[in-house]
C-alpha cells in the first residue's frame, strides 16, 4: 500500500525539507537574547544550504548558549556536555563517524574560561567542526558575572569595572593555525548568515565568534557587549558572500577588490576587504589588525581569515573512510592468526 | 618430589652464624642500582634465562618516579611451587647502587650471597653470607671501548658473573640476550661480549660457584608458556574487543598501556588493502579531554575506552558522572598507584576503590572490573566492551602497578570465540518498524532497566534524540518535573541489578577440609600472596580457611552467601582504609561485622608474609 501523498510543503530547499524541519522546541531564553537570533538564524542557514538533519551533530557544554540546540533542527542528534567540554565531545564522535557534520554551539565561559584548553587543541588538531561563540561577555545563569571576554574597562549593571585583559577567540584561533576565522553580530543577519553558511561547508575548525547581547546582564550603557554599543560601533573589514556548490552562475570578481575561496564541496565564499590593507589570507596581517582595533576599542566583524586545505584531524588520523562507528565485527577483530603470532613474539 | 620451601626465616639482618643455603630454585634475587643506567635489559636477561630453563620465576620492578639517578631495585624470585607474589627479603643480591648498598646487604636473609662492585667494601657478616666482590668499573673497560656506553654495558657484566654463580645454561642465556636485543645487531654484540667477559672473569676468581643453587627441573612448567606485562595484556585485549577511539593523556602507570595498544593497532588494525587505520589513538590535552573524547566516540558507537591512574580518575569525575546518568559507554582502564594527591607515582596501591564507586556528584555508581592475572587483564579487556554496550554506561577495569608494569608468566591467551556484544542499539529498519514516535531513548521496553539507543549518523535519518546531564524524561526531553526526573533515576537503579547479576561472578576456592569459620576475601593483585598465604597457614599452623576472590562491583549474591558462611571473613587490600570492606560493608550492612581487615600501603607489592601475619594476628588458635 502506498501511503498518500503528503501536502507538498510550499517552499522547500534541495532535500525537498520545509523550514519547519530545521525549527526546535520553544526557546527558553530571555525575550530579545542575541542567543535566539543566532538560532533564527542558523534555522535559515541550515534549511537554506540543505543540511541533512540526521548528519548534523549539535554539540554544546553549559549556559545559556549551550541550551539552544534544543531549538533548532529538532530531528538532528545532539549532546549537551559537561560545562567547558564541547570540544573533546565533539572530537570523540567525528573520529567515531567522521560523515557527521558537527556544529558546536558554545558560549564565552564555556570556551573563554572552563574550557579554553580544549578550545586550543580542538583548533591546533583542526577538527572539522563549526564552532560557534555565543558571546555575550557575561554569565548568564548565574545571574551576570564577568566572563573572560568582557573588555578592559566595560562595567557590570552593578557599575563594577573589568579589570583584566579579555581572551579573545579570534586572535587566539588565528595564532593556533585555525584556517577559518570570523566575528559577527548577532543583529547583522545578512553577515552572520553569509558567515556561517561557509562555515558549515568549510572541512576543518571553523571559529565563529558572534558578539551576542545579553538583554538581562549586558545591555547597559557600559557595557561593550550591548546592542546599542554593537549597533554604533560594528565595522565589518570583509565583505562575505557565499555560493552553495548547486548555483552555478558565474558572477565576475574584479580583480584586486575581492578573493574568491573554493571549499570542498565546489561552494564558494567571496571576501570583499572593506578596508585598504585587509587581507583575509593573511593571518599575521589579521591578527595584527584585531589586536590594534582591541586597543582602540574598535568592534570589528567579517570573515577575518580563510585558508582551506589544511588536513583535518580525521585526515591525519589516516581512518578509514567508513564511520568507525559502523565498521562490521570482522573489521575490528584482527584475526586468529594475528593473536598467535603475538603469542609466540611473547614466548 | 618438590623440596618444601623456605618460609620461615623471613626476617631479614639476622646474625646466625652459618645459616644453611635454601634448597635449589627457591630464593630471592635482587638487583639494586640507579635508575636510568640501563639495567633494566640486564634484569629481562637475567628473568628471561631462568623462564627458558623452566624454572618458575617472577620479576618485580620497583622504580622511583625520576628518569635517572634515583635508587631502583629488581627482584627475581624463583619457587619451586610457582609461587609469583612477592617474597620479603632476598638471598641474592647484586650491589650496583653505592647509595643502598649497605642497607641491601643489611637485608640479605642469613645464608645469602653477595655480588658487588670491589670497592663497596661490603662485609662483616662472617659466614653467614658469601661474598663475591667483583672489579666491574675494570672489567667494563676491558670489554666496552666507549666511555659513554659503560654506564649500560655494565649490568650485562653482572648477568655473566650471575650466569657462572649460578650455573646458568650459557645457550638460554644468549637466546635471551636475543630475545631483547635481536633488532639491534651491534648493542648485542656489545653486550654479549660483556656477559661472556663477565662469566669468565668469574669463573677463574671463583671456580667454586656460589652456595645458591639453579636447576633445570624435570618437568619444565614454562614450556609453551608467555611472559608478558599486564598493560600490555590489557592492551591485547582492547585490540581484539575492536576498540576504535582510544583517547588518553601519559600517566605513570597507565601509560605502557596505551603505548602497546598504539602499537598493536598499527600492526594489527591498518585495513591491508587501503593502509587506512579501522582505529584511533588520540593524546589528549589533559584527562578531562580523555573522558570527554571516549564519551563522545561511545555516543556515536565506536568502542571507546580511554587509560589513566588516579590522579586522572580524579579529574575525569564530572564526565564519568555525565556518561552514567545519560548512559553513554566507554571503558576505563584504572592502573592503579599509590595516592592520595601525586603520592608514589612508581608504587602499586588497591586505592581508588571509593572513589570509583560513586565516581562524580549525585546519585552515581560505576561498575567495576578486577583482573588478578595478566591472563584476565587481557580476558576482561575483551569483556568490558561487550558489558559496557550492553549496560549503557562507563565500566572500568581496576588493575595495578604491580600488575600492569610487572613481567608475569601465563599460559598463551585464548582467541575470542564470543560474538561482540553491541548492546541494545536500533537499526535503520528498526527504526522504520517502530514508526514516528516509536522510539524513546530512556523508556524501559524489556524490564531490565537498559533502554534502547540509537546512534547518530543512523542511515534514514530516523532516531534522533537529546543527550544531555540535566534532568531528562523517557524521551531524553528536559524536564524539571519530579516525576519525570525520577522515573529514569529509578531506572537506572533496576539497571544496576542487572548489572550486579550479570557481572563476572567471583571465585570460590574451598579450604578443603569442608566448611570453615573463617574465610578470607581479595581481588586483584592480592590474590597471589593470599592463596600462597593460605598454604603456608594450612602447612605450617593448621589453619585451614576459604577463600573468595572478588572480580567485580557491584557484588554478585555469591559474595552475599560467602560472607553469610563465615563468621570472620579477612579482607585483604592495598590500601590504608580498608576501602573495599567499607564498600562490602555499605552493601551489605548485616555482615558488615564479620569483616576483618589485613591492609598494606607502602607501595610494596603485597607478600603472603604480611598476610599471614595479619590473619594470625586476628584469628583465634584452631
């Protein structure tokens, strides 16, 4: 018996899915939280790009930031670790099923503070993973300490001053190798979408660092992590415009003004410098410009640095190309032989 | 027929005048020099030789946590019975260490024999030990040509005085010189050259050879046998269990552990038509990360496992805990050492018991594994992989110091004739018969408090759920609902019952003169000393007492009914506060006064001396 035809959805993407497959459960966030924006978004960018729910990883610690996979593509598979320790998680299961295409959702204490080892070596083994920052410069359920990333001089609601250097994810990624480095702002959708469509389809770490309002703890004047101090002072360098693989049109680049990057799965992501001197395959030259704008309290965002080709850790690993996860019993158990041989090595 | 063997006269710097040599076979021999001179190779020799003559052997290494110049101490011991604990005390000891020279010769049991460096100036003890004094720092130059290779060279030349004392058969003696140096043509050369040297010097100074005796026994009880290491007993185990993410971070005694398996992987688990590898080693960052790595990779279905002593135990607590509550399975292999903090990272301890138990916050339990031998390192390796897909959780595989880094001998490992056990997981078609909805990762559909789960990646995109360490319902959904909550923690309690019933079941060794009153309980590595120690007890004062050896947590009811049977039941641990009678007690309160403890932690690996002596202390007279 052939079950009836469902209702052809009205729009839907390359897998034939509506939007509404890559929605989740209800937010529980603050009304107005950078964090749910950023989840509107990644519905959009997921749907839009045509990710397959069952191949998408959500992976996520502890906070506010690491709640949302909830509210998002409620039919991937996901895992909401222990505060700080994403990355190995995320590590463990692409090695285990390297087809999983998983997307890290963590926030500035999970990745600045408990977690900024694992944070580093996730970077330094280049493990294909699109990590986002949630980054909102403060601590959310515990009701609005500083975290690591707040800057030099930004106050608490309490009127406390920051006092000491802020991590700051970008700089740091670009000085451990990661080949794909951006900063957005949660309310510049245009960007943040453009950056992380090419995020999901770059193989390697892609670092994410999206500045992302807390409406509670963080959006007083003082604060530099707030929405009026995102919106007067956000200054994109690059320009980002992505091309899914499936979009074949041509679009001329003039020369000198733009870069033009193909990732692995023929998309392409254009970078345009919006500012003389910016060079997006230069991480020296970027990270010595993030580090001047920190110091005169600049907000810059764009896709800062990419440079695909580097082997990821799966890569480097030599697995085979199967999942390990679904590797048959005679795959994994050497033979009798082989046990013998090693017996007699031992006699 | 078997000579009985010495026991009695085990208290070391006795001055009895002329004490009369122990029979053929049955002393000690000790080696003491200074870490990192290479003595390490001479020693294997030395054990080797005695292994190939069929002699029963067993090789005890105690090191200090330094890479070079601290002192550090080999023990061969040969027994007639086989006995391969530790004995207390030696008869032969080889001096290469000025700095514990003396306090060695101190110790030598009446009737010993001494080889030395002739400079040492070692004596005063009469009769009662025979001394050979030996020009090793001359003879090394006359054999070694380079000044920088004497330092190592020189233990081969004790191997050759031993060789000629001893009357070691020169053909097992270079067989193995082979056996460890045979891939590297020149360093043998070397050190052959230093052995016969050594022999022959010897053998004109002193014709006579010493009062010890070896002899190669009629029936040789090491034919067909292997010598291994429990590490990497472990380590062949993981790799024939299939293991597929190995994450671990280097610790002082579980690092040959990973290193062995790193090397069995390569050779054994590289697909021969690609050269791609159907594994993965991973050096983590740190133990958090190990944890993290083996949780992540048993979530998405390889079988995980990661390798750690105490101090990383420690630090794995919180992500250990998260694998229990939302039932991830990974192995963890505990080799245990001497705490509590960095304690004595070289000495062997029983001392994480507590703290694995109820590793992490909350309501947790872990089950845990106990191999005794080198031959179930390797069985309950294959094992723990099966129990810990079938249970959903972290099973963790208890071995020591003195099992993991020690030489034992055994017979070959049996190949894995069982199926792997992949546990409860849905399949794609599975999936497609139980419909939308049809599936809940954490309802119990069978009754044994294991629930299904589905592994991500699962080809039809069927499946999916939520893995998360908050309170979660049935459905893996968050819920801050009491009776959500506690549905699942209540489950988890019917599933730790069919862990308890389905774990390794200990075993019983009767006394053999029928119901005793009292029993005696180990597990581990104190085993060997209390089975030796149960003979001594029933030769030498009529005692006769049975025995149950543990080899899992939770307890099986036979532990129940052993304890039940006895009035005073002896819990042997390595441990300074009896921590697993603490457990048995806390299990089963009822019995809890019957146990009686026998602990040690110093490090040592345990004796049947010291436990005779415990259990004579607290018995009553038969």
């Amino acid at each position: 018996m052939t079950p009836p035809e469902p209702p052809r959805p009205q729009k839907s993407n390359r897998l034939g899915l509506p939007l509404e497959a890559y929605k989740g459960g209800k937010s529980t966030l603050c009304l107005g939280c950078g964090h749910d924006a950023i989840t509107a978004s990644l519905v959009r960018v997921l749907w839009e790009s045509g990710i397959e729910p069952g191949r998408l990883a959500k992976m996520s610690g502890i906070g506010c930031s690491s709640k949302t996979p909830a509210y998002f593509s409620a039919g991937s598979w996901a895992f909401n670790a222990c505060h700080g320790r994403m990355p190995p998680v995320a590590t463990g299961a692409l090695v285990a099923n390297r087809t999983l295409l998983p997307l890290g959702v963590s926030g500035d204490g999970d990745t600045a503070s408990i977690g900024l080892g694992h944070f580093a070596h996730a970077i330094r083994r280049n493990v294909p993973l699109c990590y986002v920052i949630e980054n909102n410069g403060v601590y959310g359920l515990t009701k609005g300490q500083f975290s690591a990333t707040a800057d030099m001089g930004s106050r608490l609601r309490t009127g406390e001053e920051n006092r000491a250097e802020p991590v700051d994810c970008c700089t740091l990624a670009l000085e451990l190798g990661c080949g794909f480095v951006a900063r957005c702002f949660a309310a510049d959708k245009r960007q943040l979408e453009a950056v992380l469509k090419a995020a999901l389809a770059y193989r390697g770490t892609a670092v994410v660092d999206v500045v992302s309002p807390c409406v509670t703890f963080n959006n007083h004047e003082g604060s530099t992590k707030s929405y009026d101090w995102g919106r007067e002072n956000e200054r994109a360098v690059v320009e980002v415009g992505f091309v899914p693989f499936w979009e074949t049109v041509e679009v001329e680049v003039p020369p000198g003004e733009a870069r033009e990057v193909l990732l692995p799965d023929g998309s392409r992501v254009r970078l345009r410098t919006l500012e003389e001197g910016f060079d997006t395959s230069d991480p020296v030259a970027a990270w010595k410009r993030l580090r001047e704008a920190r110091a005169q309290k600049e907000f810059l965002t764009g896709l800062f640095h990419l440079v695909p080709g580097k082997p990821t850790f799966d890569e480097a690993l030599g697995l085979v190309d199967e999942p390990l996860a679904f590797l048959p019993p005679e795959r994994l158990r050497p033979s009798r032989e082989a046990l013998s041989e090693v017996m007699r090595s031992l006699m | 027929m078997t000579p009985p063997e010495s026991r009695l006269a085990d208290a070391p710097g006795s001055t009895v005048p002329v004490s009369p040599p122990p029979p053929a076979n049955d002393f000690v021999i000790r080696v003491g020099t200074v870490n990192g001179s290479g003595s390490q190779t001479a020693n294997m020799v030395l054990l080797r030789t005695l292994f190939q003559m069929g002699v029963p052997v067993s090789g005890k290494n105690v090191f200090p946590s330094n890479i070079q110049g601290l002192p550090t101490w080999f023990e061969i011991r040969l027994s007639p019975r086989g006995y391969v604990a530790r004995r207390k005390g030696s008869d032969l000891l080889v001096a290469m260490n000025h700095e514990t020279a003396e306090k060695d010769f101190a110790e030598l049991r009446p009737g010993g024999v001494a080889v030395f460096e002739e400079s040492m100036r070692l004596g005063g003890r009469g009769e009662d030990v025979q001394c050979f004094p030996v020009p090793f720092a001359v003879l090394v130059q006359e054999c070694c040509p380079d000044p920088k290779l004497r330092r190592l060279v020189v233990n081969m030349v004790y191997v050759g005085v031993l060789a000629h004392l001893l009357d070691l058969e020169a053909q097992e003696v270079s067989r193995a010189l082979k056996t460890m140096l045979g891939g590297k043509p020149k360093a043998l050369a070397m050190n052959e050259v230093a052995v016969a040297l050594g022999r022959r010097w010897a053998a004109e100074k002193y014709p006579g050879r010493c009062r010890l005796r070896v002899e190669r026994p009629v029936q040789n009880v090491n034919a067909g046998k292997i010598l291994i290491d429990g590490n990497s007993a472990a380590a062949l185990g993981c790799c024939f269990a299939g293991v597929g993410v190995v994450s671990w971070y280097p610790i002082t005694p579980s690092t040959s552990l990973g290193e062995a398996l790193t090397g069995y992987l390569r050779k054994y688990r590289t697909d021969p038509a690609t050269g791609k590898a159907t594994f993965a080693v991973i050096q983590a960052e740190d133990e958090l990360a190990a944890a993290g790595m083996a949780i992540g990779a048993g979530w998405a279905g390889a079988r995980s496992m990661t390798t750690t002593s105490g101090p990383g135990i420690s630090l794995m607590g919180e992500l250990l805990g998260f694998a229990y509550y939302a039932e991830v399975p990974c192995v963890v292999f505990d080799i245990q050492r001497l705490g509590p903090s960095t304690g004595l990272p070289t000495r062997t301890a029983q001392g994480d018991l507590l703290q694995v138990a109820t590793l992490s916050h909350g309501d947790t339990r872990h089950p845990m594994l106990f191999p005794a031998s080198v031959a179930e390192a390797y069985s309950m390796a294959l094992d723990a992989f099966d129990l810990a897909e079938r249970w959903q959780t972290p099973v963790f595989v208890m071995s020591d110091l003195d099992l993991g880094m020690n030489l034992w001998g055994s017979e070959p490992f049996p190949y894995p004739e069982k199926p792997m056990e992949r546990g409860k997981v849905l399949t794609e078609a599975d999936l497609l018969r139980l419909g939308k909805g049809g599936f809940s990762r954490y309802l119990d559909r069978d009754g044994d408090g294991i629930p299904y789960r589905t592994l991500p990646g699962t080809p039809g995109g069927l499946g999916a759920y939520f893995t998360r360490g908050s309170g979660h319902d049935e459905s893996g959904r968050y819920t801050e609902d009491a009776e959500g909550y506690r549905v699942v923690v209540e489950r988890l309690l019917r599933k730790w019952e069919t862990i308890r019933c389905e774990a390794p079941t200990p075993e019983v060794v009767p006394s053999g003169r029928g119901a005793t009153r009292a029993g005696v309980l180990a597990f581990g590595t104190s085993w060997f000393p209390v089975t030796e120690a149960l003979d001594i007890l029933r030769e030498e004062r009529g005692m006769a007492l049975d025995a149950l050896r543990l080899r899992a947590f939770p307890f099986h009811d036979r532990v129940r009914e052993f304890l039940a049977d006895h009035d005073r039941v002896y819990v042997v641990e390595q441990n300074r506060d009896a921590q697993m009678r603490k457990i048995l007690s806390a299990e089963l309160p009822d019995l809890a006064p019957r146990l009686r403890s026998v602990l040690t932690f110093d490090g040592w690996p345990l004796d049947a001396g010291t436990v005779c002596a415990g259990i004579v202390a607290q018995e009553p007279a038969p």
